[in-house]
C-alpha cells in the first residue's frame, strides 16, 4: 500500500473518530439541556455528606473541601455558601439564573429557597437538600415544572 494512501486511511479514522465523539458530547449535551426538556429544570438531591458537598475528614478531625478552587480549605459540614444552615427546603442553584433568596416550589419537595451553590449545578438545574443521604439517592434526577417566585 502507498504511503499516500495509508495517509488517507489515518486521516479518515482520525475523522470519524472525531465525528463520534462530537456526536456523543452533543448528545449529552442535549438530554442534559433544557432545551430537551422546555420549561423544566433538573431537580437533583443532596446531603451533607462528603459524596454530595466534596468534603474530607483530616486526621486531625478538621474538615476540608476535595476538589475545586477550594481544595484544601475549611470546610463547615451543613452549613452553605451563604452561611445559614442547611435544612429541609434549602436549594443549591446556579446564582446566574436562581440568585440567593429565590424562593421555588418544587413538586413532591416543597417550597424553599436557594442559599448555596454546587460544582455540578449549571444553568436550568438545581439541588434540593435531604437529611440524609440515601433520601437524596431515592429522590434521585427529575425533569420538573419548578415555579418561581
């Protein structure tokens, strides 16, 4: 075979490749997105726990965060962002579109109002707090009509 032509060969499966993980990205992307989902937000729960809020317990009995732009620092077990504690009703939201103090009706939740933030919460999708955390698991993703007030 030509060198030509294996060249060719390379560059068609570089680009079909490419062309499949495009494809794949856009996919998530899209059931992921609101725009699959219109007038709906994603409802996920959390907890307290060192799975939901990326925390660690330090030999020493102090606590810290795991990843992030705060890695490394103290972490306040239960208490959010805005420094109140959390509790039945309190959201982790992206403040670009739920700014603290938003207050939300969430069917099969309640109403309550958003007071910390969260890595993985970005754009249409929030986090509603349970005490524990297999209540969060059974709670589990939903795509949900939220009313804002």
């Amino acid at each position: 075979m030509s060198r030509k032509r294996k060249n060719e060969l390379k560059l068609a499966l570089a680009l079909s490749a490419a062309l499949v993980a495009f494809v794949w990205v856009a996919q998530r992307i899209w059931r992921t997105s609101s725009l699959a989902h219109p007038g709906k937000v994603l409802v996920t729960g959390y907890c307290n726990c060192e799975k939901c809020c990326g925390w660690k317990r330090l030999p020493d009995g102090t606590t810290v965060y795991t990843y992030g732009k705060m890695k490394g620092q103290p972490k306040r077990v239960g208490v959010t962002s805005r420094g109140k504690i959390a509790k039945h009703g309190t959201i982790a939201a992206d403040l670009r579109h739920y700014p603290y103090g938003t207050r939300l009706n969430v069917p099969g939740y309640g109403t309550g109002v958003v007071e910390d933030i969260g890595g993985a919460i970005k754009g249409h999708h929030i986090d509603v707090w349970f005490p524990t955390h297999q209540e969060a698991k059974r709670w589990g993703a939903k795509w949900l009509k939220v009313d804002v007030y």
